[in-house]
C-alpha cells in the first residue's frame, strides 16, 4: 500500500474513500506510513461511555450536574485527567480538519473546527485551573486561522470575493479577540496566524474583479490628480448613466 503511495516531503497527501463496511474513511500518507481516520463522527470510530465523544459525554456529565442543583454550574469542574483526555480528542479532529482542507471539504472543516471551538469554551468555563485551560487553548489561533482560510476559500471558488474579504475581516476580528481575552494583546501584532490572514486579505483584495463602476472611480481619480478636468468631466457622465454618484 505504501509503495503505491509515495511519501513527497513539504507536500499534505490525503484521499477519502469508502471502506468495506460503506464507512468513509479519510488517509493522511506520513513519512513512516499512513493515518486513517473516519470521515464522520469521532475521527478514531470510537464512542466514549456510549457518546459520540469524550466531549459529549461530558456535557451530559454537566447536565445531570445542573438538573440536580437547580441549573447551577457551581462545583462542576473539569480535572487535569478530563481535560487531558479532551485535548487529545480535540488533536484527532485538528488532523481531520487538516485533511479536510486539502479535500476541498470546506464545510467539513469549518464544522470540525467550530466543534472543537465549543471544547475550548468548555474547557474556559470548567477547568480546575487556568493553565489547564490554556493547555487546550492555545490551538486557539490556528483553529480560527483554518476556519477563515475555509470560509474565505469557499467564497472565492464561488466567486463571493466581497462574501471572501468579510470572512476574513471575521476571522482577524475573532483572533484580536481571542488574544485579548487572555491578556496576550501583544500578540495582535506578532501573530503568524494573524499576519497570515492580513497577508491574505491583501491577496484577495488585489485579485477581487472590478466593476465598470470601481474602473471610472479609479480614473477619475487619476484624472484630478492629473487635472485634466475635460476627462474627469466625460468620467463623472459615464459613472452617472451607470447609476453611480460621482460625489
């Protein structure tokens, strides 16, 4: 199987196919072989204490916890062994949605990723300790970087550029937010995952096709700066029958 496969360094290699069993199965090919996970559900086919996931299984934990102190969250609390087992959980569906990305399954990651955003959630209302917490939450970043990548790219390949740019300034409003809601505002500036999406967005906007509108605006200007006032006056016309205001 790995012969036919070849492993090409730099490269993200993934396919998706139906096992025997009808299941879909996603591969990533690695250095030393492949990873195999299910397309759907928990990425691993397992379910934890008869849930979908470990996640799942603890926020039916929670549930019983609240129907037995009158809706109260007090004392319900997350362990170092929990929040262990979360993380790990949450890496298996980081992966899917890696892969998911090179598939051109867009919603698929952008619903991998907003479930493991409710993990963090989660994990920031319930942990025993801050740093715990945080042990899950520095993915943080990345996570909101591939969701936008995901949202954006969707856009694009239906040529939504404008629908592209909001989900990006979306996904850069989400980052700033997350960086100041855990006292890294220095981050804001120095982030990868940040100047990735600002470097993007630059990309986008340079690439976003022009409406005859935009093109007359963009001479117009050009002709005040150059004062040719003879064609700036014809422009001001021409942008006027196209429906436009030239103000």
């Amino acid at each position: 199987l790995l012969d036919t496969w070849e492993y090409k360094p730099g490269q993200v290699l993934v396919r998706r196919f139906a096992a025997k069993d009808g299941t879909e199965k996603i591969q990533l090919r690695l250095d030393l072989g492949l990873l195999q996970m299910n397309a759907e559900g928990r990425p691993d086919g397992k379910r934890p204490l008869g849930h979908e996931s470990f996640f799942h299984h603890l926020v039916s934990q929670l549930e019983k916890h609240r129907a037995a102190n009158d809706g109260s969250d007090e004392a319900f609390v997350l362990a170092g062994e929990d929040c262990a087992r979360l993380q790990q959980e949450a890496i298996q569906f980081h992966h899917r949605y890696i892969c998911r990305f090179q598939l051109g399954d867009y919603e698929g990651v952008v619903r991998d990723a907003n479930r493991n955003l409710e993990v963090f959630e989660f994990v920031g209302n319930h942990a025993e300790t801050r740093e715990l917490a945080w042990s899950i939450q520095l993915f943080g970043p990345q996570l909101l970087m591939m969701r936008t990548r995901a949202e954006g790219t969707r856009a694009i390949k239906e040529e939504r550029h404008e629908d592209a740019l909001a989900q990006i300034d979306l996904g850069i409003e989400a980052l700033e937010t997350f960086y100041r809601n855990n006292d890294r505002e220095d981050m804001i500036e120095q982030s990868g995952e940040m100047n990735s999406l600002r470097q993007w967005r630059a990309e986008v906007e340079a690439r976003r096709p022009v409406s005859d509108f935009e093109k007359l605006r963009r001479q117009l200007d050009e002709a005040i700066r150059v004062e040719d006032y003879e064609a700036a006056a014809r422009l001001r016309d021409k942008m006027r029958r196209l429906g436009g205001s030239s103000s």
